[in-house]
C-alpha cells in the first residue's frame, strides 16, 4: 500500500470513527432520556448493533456511494479522496462542538461532490446515484416526520384501554428493542456508506482489481464506529432527547420504529438517507402528536438550518480542500 493511499485510508477511518462518535447517539437518545437504559448501557448496545448492521446488511448503499462521483484513477483522485473526509472531519467535529447533530450522511455525500466537481466538473456526477441521493433526502426529511405522527396516534389508539403501568412497562421492553433495531439500521446506512468510499479508495489506489465489497473492509469499518460510539456524545443525546422534545415510552417507542423500517427499507434498495434527519424528524412527528408546542421548534430551527447549510458547507469545503492539496502535493 503506497503511503498516499494509507493517509487517505486514515482519514476515512476518522471519518468513520467521528460518525460513530456524533452520529450513533441520535440511534439512543429517546432510550436515554426516557430513562429505559442508562448512558453508558445505551452507547455500549448502539456499538453492538452498529457493528452488526454493517456486517450483515449486504452492500446496496455502498455500491451507491462508490457511483456516486467520477473522480478519475492516481493521485490526484487519490488526493481528493483524501481532502474530502477532511472536510467531513471538520464540519462533524465544528458542530458538536456546539452540540448540533448535524447528518454526516449529507457531509459524505457533498464533501465527495466538492472534490468530484474539482477533479472533473458536473461531468463527475452520476445521475442515477444523485437521484437516490434526492430521494433519501425526501425519505429522511418528510416521511420521517408523518411517520412519526401517525404512528404516535396508532399506538396510543392500540394502547388506550389498557393499564397505564403495564403499558410502560411494554414500551419500556419495546424501546430497548427498537434502539437495537435503530442502532443496527445505522450501522446498516452509515456504515455502508463508509465501506464504499474505502472500496473506492482502494480501486483509485490500484489494489482493488474489482468493485467487489471485501469483507475485510466491511469488518474495519464497523469496528471504527463501534469504537467511535463507545466514546459516546452525551451533548448531541441532550440536544435530540431533551431540548428538541421531550418524549414519553409510547411516543419514543413509535418513533424509533418508524425511523428503523424507513432506514432498513431504503438501505435495501440502495438508497443513502440521513439517519440523524430520518431519526429527528420521526421524533418532532411523534412530539407533535401530542401537541405542536411539545416541539421546541427553536432547537428544531437551529437543526434544520444546520442540515440545509451541510450540504453547500461541504461541497465547498470538498472542493477547496481538494483543490488545495491538489496543488502543494
């Protein structure tokens, strides 16, 4: 392995590695602050099935991350590479400096948009790939949402003659079994996302002969995060679990089902969402079943504006970083 494709190896795993550290506590906050698990059971489970949900949810999301861009084959490509996952690193870390939970999904993705377009122009996209790119992006932004609300109602009209202590006790069963399920769909999207990237490193670098997945990188990746999870990120369960909305069982319960089958349906058609949109829109519908104002819609505007500016954020950090590096190496 030549020592410019090992760099750029390392900065995919500290990509990985701060996903799991930024990105994972959004699969646990309801059972956090629901007072289900505690903090350290709940990161140490989110590490499990984070691993699991890379290893054995097959390869769709990363086959379409590695087709996303055109960014050509040898060091410049390589170079690119490289100074995406840079910007992802910084954008990622800048924010939960402050707590936000920003989608590193949507930095991935536009961070290899940035150095895609400096390497090669518009002509670096992909059509098909971008548009399932769009189409997570509806999924993860707008469905999350309505899901939430709906199946919020649902449960309560399933759940409204019975014992209200037995029914705590159900969801309080229940909500460890949906974070599991949270958890793993997790692993599932944004850890594939991350074994394309690398299977695409090692194509650009000239040891990846094919674009078969190797399981080998599936293992590296899901181990990163599972290690970047185990560190936890109390600050971004604080700003999801408590300031955003304040969640009972039953509302945390349905909206960490709704978000897991959206996440897991669209990881097997290859479709690349936002788990941490997927996850706090499913949260603000099932909050607003009750009542619009259980939403602190502040909290919720700040989050929204912190999404919307990641995409242009990283696309022009991608492309100056890229085309920096470009020009010293």
């Amino acid at each position: 392995m030549s020592l410019s494709l090992l760099i750029v190896f390392l900065l995919i795993c500290a990509s990985v590695f701060v996903n799991g550290w930024t990105d994972s506590p959004n699969a646990i906050a309801t059972v956090v602050t629901t007072r289900v698990l505690k903090p350290n059971t709940a990161i140490a489970m989110a590490a499990v099935f984070n691993l699991l949900g890379v290893l054995l949810m097959g390869s769709a999301v990363a086959d379409t991350m590695r087709d996303l861009v055109d960014i050509g084959q040898g060091s410049d490509a390589l170079v690119a590479l490289g100074a995406a996952q840079l910007a992802i690193v910084l954008w990622a870390t800048s924010a939960w400096r402050f707590g936000i939970p920003t989608s590193e999904s949507h930095a991935l993705i536009a961070g290899l948009m940035g150095a895609g377009i400096s390497l090669n122009g518009m002509e670096a996209f992909k059509l098909d790939s971008v548009l399932k790119v769009v189409y997570g992006l509806v999924i993860s932004s707008a469905v999350g949402f309505v899901l939430g609300y709906f199946a919020t109602k649902l449960v309560e009209r399933m759940f409204y003659n019975a014992n209200r202590r037995k029914a705590n006790r159900f969801f309080s069963g229940g909500q460890i079994a949906s974070a599991m399920l949270l958890a793993f769909s997790h692993g599932a999207q944004d850890g594939q996302k991350f074994v394309g990237v690398m299977n695409l490193a090692l194509v650009i670098g000239g040891i990846g002969v094919t674009k078969k997945i190797e399981f080998s990188i599936m293992l590296l990746v899901s181990l990163t995060m599972a290690v970047g999870t185990s560190v936890g990120g109390y600050r971004i369960i604080k700003t999801m679990g408590m300031d955003m909305v304040k969640l009972e069982k039953h509302q945390g319960f349905a909206a960490e089902v709704v978000a897991s089958a959206s996440m897991l349906a669209a990881t097997a058609f290859g479709i690349p969402l936002s788990t941490t949109n997927t996850k706090a829109t499913a949260m603000m519908g099932a909050g607003a079943s009750k009542s619009l104002g259980a939403v602190n819609w502040g909290v919720a505007r700040e989050m929204v504006f912190a999404w919307v500016l990641t995409f242009p954020a990283c696309t022009i950090l991608g492309y100056l970083f890229a085309s920096f590096f470009r020009m010293i190496f």
